[in-house]
C-alpha cells in the first residue's frame, strides 16, 4: 500500500498549465514557462490524490511515531512533520542513479521515492538491530537517519546507475554538506572524463544529481558555507534544498542569519552571463502547484547543464516541534502557532484539492481514515517483529535461570532474577543479559550441568549482541586491505638512488597509469605537484580532471573524497599538513570513519587522505597530534610510514583495497635519499605488521615517522656505552602490530620505552595500552614502561625550539641509559 511517486510518470510543464487554473504561482524565478500539452484530468486527479496519501501517511508516522516515545516503546523521535508537500515535490524529480545526503526531517521524500517504508520507519524507532528489518542501519542510530545499501554482503558494488541512492544520514547538522559536494562532483567526472565511460555501474554520462537537504537553522554552520563556495567554483549538479521554518530548535532565524533569509544572503551566488554561480529558486512550503512547478524547473537545469541549485522553501512548519525533547509551544507565539496551524501544508494541500475539483472532502476523509489505519498496522508489525524476538531470548533465558535455581543453593535469589525479568515492560536484550550475568555471578562456586547449560547459552547470545551492535568498524569483507597480497620490493643492482618524493612519484605516476579511477586533489596538488613534489609533473600527464588544484578548505576536500569514494572513484585526498587535519575533523571522525560501522556494513567509502608532519618547525607546521587522530578516527587505516619508499607500498596496499585510510608522511624525509624500487606501483607493505628493524636482547624500543629515524641514529653510540637495544617500527597505528612483535620482543627485553612526537599520554598511551594491555606485555616487564614524548605545548619556531620541545637525540640514548641505570646502577652509573 505504500506509494512509490517514482511509478508515476508526468511532464511537469504538462502539469502546470492544468495547475495554473487552480492555485497561484508562487515561485519568483518566472521566466521562461514552458509550453502546456495535453494531460487528462482523471491522469492529474490520481497523481495529486496519491500525493497526498503519500504526505498524509507520513504524517501519521511522525504523530505516531512520537507517541511511541512518549510511552517508552522508543528511546527518542525526531520528525518530518510539516515539510511532507515540499518532499513529495522534490521526489518527483529524483531518478534512477540520482543521489541523496540529507538529514532527518526528510521521511516524506524517502517513502515518495520508495528507498524507505513504514515498517523500515518504525524498526528505526524501535533500534531492531536487523538489516533486513532497518536496512539503513541495524538499529544503530535513531530514527529518521536515512541510508540505501550499496555494498552487497561479500563487500561488492551494487550498480548504483539502475538504483535510487541514499548516502548515510548524520545527526550532526550541516555534516552531510562536505560529503554532498563530492556526490555531486563525480557526476561531474563521469561526464567529462571519458576514461569512465566504461564504468557504468556508476553512473550514465555524470546524468545523476546529487540532492542535499538541511534546515534554514544548519545554514549558519561553516560546512554549509564552505560547500556552498566550493560548488559554485565546480560547477557541479547538486541541488540543495532547504526547509526553511522559521526556527532552529528555539532560536529564530533573527538570532540566525543576515536579513532573516538565507537566499538573500546568497544572492551574490546567483550566476550571470559569462560567470559560474549558481541558480537560485525560492518557493512557500505549502504550495503544491508552486513546488512541483519549481523543483521541475531546477532539477531540469541541475541535471542537464551541471549547475547547482538551490531552492529555498519557505513558510514551512514543524507541528510538533523539534523532537520528542520537548514542546515548541515553550518559544513559538500563540500567533505564530495559529499561523502554522493555518499554513500547515497537509491542510493547504487539502483545501486546494477540494476547491480544484480533484476531491471531495468526504473523498478526502476515507482516504485519511484508510492512511491511518495502513500506518496503525504498519507499526504494529514493526513492534511486533522487535518484541517477539526478544521475548523469545527472555523465555528461554528465565527458563535456563529457572532450571539452575531447581539445582542451586541460591535458589531464591535466583527466582527473584528471574521474577523481575519476567516483570519487565517492553524489556530489551540488555534487561536478559543483567539478569543472566547476575544468575552467573551469584553461582560462581557452583559446578553442574545446569548453570554450564546457561553459560553457553550466555557466550552465543553474547556473540551474536556483538555482531549486532559491536561489528563492521571496517568492512570485513574481501575487499578490506588487510587481504591484499603482500608483494616484496625488488631492486635491480643499478638501483637509481633518488630523494624520496620521487619515489612516491613514481609510485602515483605507476597507479595513475593502472587504474583509471583514481584522482587525487588539495591545496597545490595539481599545477606545483604538491608543496613536496609528490605529484609533480603528473596533472600534465593525466590531465586536470585527475590532478586537481582546490582551494582553501580542509573540509570540502575530505567531503569531496567521500563522496567521489563512494562512487566507485579511488580518491587521494590531502590535507596539507597533518595540523589542518583540524580543519576537516568533524568529516573525517563522524562522517568517514563511522561510516562502515553506522550502516553496520551497507556503505563504504575506500578514502586515501594523504598528508604530511612531524619536524618542522613551528606551532602550526610541526604538529604530531596521534593521540587525536587515534580517538576520533576509529574507522580508517592509520598509516604512518617512517620513509616514502613505506609509504609507497602503503599506497599500493590501500589503493588494491577498499577502505578509508590516512597516511603520514614523515615532512623531513623527502629530500633523504632512498634506492627505487623497480616495481615501485606493485610492491605492498602489509598493514598492521610491524616490523624489527634491529635485534638487541636490553631493551625494546617502539616508534613510528621521524622519531624513528633518530632512535636508529642513537643506535651506535648506545652500543658504546654498552646497551643493545631492540627496535620496532609498528608501521601503521590501526591496526597495531597485529602479530605481537612487541610483546614477543619484551619476551627477550624485558624493558619497554615508546618514542612519540605527540603529547605526554596520548599517542604513546594507546601504543602502552596495546603493547601493556593487549598483548600481555605486563608478564615480561621488570621495570616500570616509560614513554619520551614531546613536551605538552606545541612546538616553537626554529630549531632549538624543536630541539627542546620533541625527542632528541640526546633525550633518546640519556633515556634509554637512564632505564638500564635502574636497573643495574653499578654497570650503568649515572649520566647527571
């Protein structure tokens, strides 16, 4: 019984001379209004009829929805009640191989488009960890956070060309923009690089548009702003849309923008001959004619001349407030809630399609009647679903619990366990585990058939929670780089000894030339090769549609890798230096790096970010900021190659793979000298192995990038003093030496110091962690890990700054000396 808008086929310029009889044009770009053609009434009534059951149903939902959350059923709701006659216009112009990053009032256009229903909507709300049940999640966000599954269960592309496309909703206002902006831009390269013609699965010829929603309150973030510039310089097909009502939570659009509009701010965006830009719509909410007229008119545009648009939709309303949090009738006037309750575009819609013919009311209420029934079931159905599986894990759990009282010396605590188990309402699957981790632990003396019976028990459900709420950070699948072959590099005798940025040049140089699809841009990526010469030469080579200068914004270049990635494209994103990470970290921690794991394995997007840092000097140039990088980025490959021949191979494995990745480059390291390999685009450095750079039996010494370097320089005069130490380089930081050989090496040592150039307690804290903790290093230690790390500000300019600020060489042998001074004084006296 749901609608799918997309079966209805209509040519709107059909459609607007029939409308013009009935409703006033609203929309102020005019001109140019195209010829009418024949269209049957009984044609025209149908459509607008399922339109409206359409925008009615999903009004229920949001009605229905909240108070299932209000009786507890649902943990929170958020709504797109009052912007459903906008969406149901804006779907009609979606197509096949069209694209959607979006945000969470947009339930109307994903029912009216068919990438969502109902009983998906509900399963949302009630967190049902099932894919098959909520396939834009599993579960694991909150309602109204939209995704379509591109990635099959064996880690393969769907053919996104022959689908509707929906990349992964954020709660994070604005969030989605960076990432819009590369949706849009592979259509761009589709188009004009006919290298990807072959690539249809993809997409047909860069037809696609990419559809970007938000609310007139996001448009007062910068990642709007920075989007919004970056699309006007592309000339891309991305349409935003935003709905504008007047609010953001509380806070009026006085408190939130210039002039209380933000297409009047925008104007000076508004394309004129000879100039890029971009075309500028503004539309009311509430006016059916107008918005179908408008959005055929834009998208037409967007799609055919690859122009971004934007329609700014206006007098909408938002009837129950922002969310289930609590009441707009605590900040909205009681004028300006009357006005709402009279614009409410489901009522105008309605009074439109009565005084036009196209219904009767009494026509208009059995259709109501019916939508809110079909809703009624529908989540129903949904609730059932949920609640039946877990009442079937707390009937066998209270079962097993029970059975094992029958056997038990704590026979009353147990029946009380699972007394309140069974008292439960709407009880979840962590209300049966308490109660079987209880029952376990207050049994713990106790050995027979029954309570071994209610731990296994316990260990399978325990595995399959973890799959359903703990899996899928990476893509676990074929495709991860983790399963990519590992190739040696070979040298021939007469090995060319180069610096080491030709090296890596001659690694893309050989990518490049392998695989079509990849492309690589940031701040003078293109026509210099990068400040370091990575890439030099190579835009002439492979033209600018591969090699791509930007500008500016740290932020859009991550977004435009994710959404390029997401599209079948291997983009090489780089953030200048590794400090202006900063700028883009809110796209790469809660967009990319979480991106596997919030659609529990549906998207992917196989993102390289290359960057570089370490040892230069100056507070804004010489950043080592891991222990950031290692918190907020679970989710990517972190990569950190102590040369560019490593960082090579590094490339070459990530590139054959398909997951997000950072890689960072050692900033002093590309002017040292390094011998070529000679299959320097095949060659692959395994990720997560670390490697033993020197045997010693004193002790062992872990570290990564430049410091690495200097602890290998410390090496000969350590051994003049009469110490032997043991060096490791763990090569990438996630994953972490995943054969222990830092903890088989404290096995010989006995002795553990990591060198990092990031704060005291950050990076080195989680390689402790891994090494102390993970690995059981704890067993072999007999003396206290120490850590030497930089100091806890940033470096100052100039070289004694740094001298002074991060590990030296100095700091490195008087360290290590230090260490083995503790422990035998008498062989090691004291340095001071």
């Amino acid at each position: 019984m749901n609608v799918n808008i997309a079966n209805y086929k209509i040519e709107f310029h059909n459609f607007t001379a029939l409308t013009e009889l009935y409703m006033p044009e609203t929309a102020l770009d005019n001109t140019g209004k195209p010829d009418a053609v024949e269209l049957s009434f009984d044609d025209f009534k149908g459509i607008v009829i399922n339109d409206y059951r359409v925008g009615y149903e999903s009004r229920q939902a949001s009605l229905l929805g909240r108070r299932e959350v209000l009786t507890g059923k649902a943990k929170f709701g958020i709504f797109g009640d009052g912007k459903e006659v906008a969406q149901i216009a804006m779907a009609k112009m979606f197509r096949k191989g069209d694209w959607r990053a979006g945000y969470y009032r947009d339930q109307t256009f994903m029912f009216a488009t068919g990438m969502s229903n109902l009983k998906e909507f509900f399963a949302q709300l009630y967190a049902h960890p099932d894919v098959e049940k909520d396939p834009a999640s599993g579960g694991r966000q909150m309602n109204c956070h939209y995704a379509t599954r591109f990635i099959n269960p064996d880690g393969t592309w769907i053919n996104q060309a022959e689908n509707m496309n929906c990349s992964s909703d954020m709660s994070t206002t604005g969030g989605h923009m960076p990432r819009l902006l590369g949706l849009a831009y592979a259509s761009k390269l589709y188009r004009q690089n006919q290298e990807l013609a072959g690539f249809d699965n993809f997409s047909v010829n860069g037809n696609e548009v990419a559809f970007g929603t938000l609310g007139n309150g996001s448009t007062s973030e910068g990642l709007f702003f920075e989007t919004f510039n970056a699309a006007g310089v592309l000339q891309v097909p991305m349409a935003i849309s935003i709905w504008d009502d007047a609010y953001a939570i509380s806070v009026p659009a006085k408190l939130q923008t210039t002039k209380e509009d933000i297409s009047e701010v925008l104007q000076g965006f508004q394309r004129m001959p000879g100039t890029n830009g971009y075309e500028i719509f503004k539309v009311r909410g509430w006016d059916y004619v107008a918005l179908c007229e408008t959005y055929e008119r834009a998208i037409t545009m967007c799609r055919e001349q690859h122009v971004p648009v934007l329609i700014h939709v206006t007098e909408m309303t938002q009837p129950q407030g922002h969310s289930t949090s609590g009441s707009h009738e605590r900040y909205k006037s009681k004028e300006r809630l009357a006005w709402e309750d009279e614009y409410d575009c489901l009522l105008q819609m309605r009074q439109w399609m009565i005084n036009s013919a196209i219904a009767t009311a009494e026509e208009i209420d059995e259709l109501e009647a019916a939508a809110k029934k079909h809703v009624r079931e529908c989540q129903r159905e949904a609730w059932n679903e949920i609640s039946n599986e877990i009442k079937t894990e707390l009937d066998e759990a209270s079962k097993l619990i029970d059975q094992l009282a029958l056997y038990s010396g704590k026979n009353e605590e147990l029946s009380a366990i699972t007394a309140t188990l069974r008292a439960c309402i709407d009880p979840g699957r962590k209300d049966i585990m308490e109660a079987i981790r209880k029952a376990l632990r207050i049994t713990v003396t106790e050995n027979n058939a029954e309570r071994h019976e209610l731990l296994n028990w316990y260990n399978t459900e325990n595995a399959r929670n973890k799959d359903r709420f703990n899996s899928k950070l990476f893509s676990e699948s074929p495709q991860s780089p983790l399963n990519v072959p590992v190739v040696a590099p070979e040298y021939d005798e007469d090995a060319k000894l180069l610096d080491g940025r030709e090296v890596l040049n001659a690694c893309f140089d050989a990518n490049f030339e392998r695989d079509k699809r990849i492309v690589a841009f940031g701040e003078d990526v293109g026509a210099i090769g990068d400040v370091n010469q990575g890439f030099a030469g190579l835009q002439n080579k492979y033209g600018d549609l591969r090699i791509t200068d930007t500008g500016i914004r740290e932020a859009t270049i991550i977004g435009q890798g994710v959404g390029l990635s997401i599209r079948g494209l291997r983009p090489i994103a780089e953030i200048q230096y590794m400090d202006y990470l900063l700028y883009s970290i809110n796209v790469l921690s809660d967009d990319l790096a979480s991106l596997s794991y919030r659609t529990s394995g549906g998207q992917k997007a196989p993102l390289i970010v290359r960057t570089r840092g370490h040892r230069l000097e100056g507070i804004w140039h010489s950043g080592s900021p891991m222990g950031l990088i290692l918190n907020s980025m679970r989710g990517l490959h972190i990569c950190v190659p102590r040369n560019m021949t490593q960082a090579a191979g590094m490339y070459n494995t990530l590139l054959r793979g398909e997951e997000p990745a950072l890689v960072v480059e050692c900033l002093n390291g590309y002017r040292l000298k390094e011998k070529l390999p000679a299959n320097v685009g095949e060659f692959t450095v395994p990720l997560g192995k670390a490697e033993v750079l020197k045997e010693g039996s004193d002790i062992t010494v872990v570290s990564y990038g430049s410091t690495l370097r200097i602890v290998m320089e410390a090496v000969d005069e350590l051994e003049k003093l009469g110490i032997n130490i043991e060096v490791i380089d763990p090569q990438t930081l996630y994953p972490f030496d995943t054969d222990n050989a830092c903890g088989k090496s404290l096995g010989k040592t006995n002795k553990l110091l990591v060198v990092d150039e990031d704060l005291p307690g950050a990076g080195s804290a989680y390689i402790l962690q891994k090494i102390v903790e993970n690995q059981n290093g704890y067993y072999h230690l007999d003396s206290q890990p120490r850590t030497l790390t930089a100091k806890d500000h940033r470096p100052p300019y100039g070289s004694d700054g740094d001298y002074f600020s991060k590990p030296s060489l100095d700091d490195v042998i008087e360290t290590v000396y230090g260490m083995m001074s503790e422990s035998n004084p008498t062989k090691y006296p004291a340095i001071y």
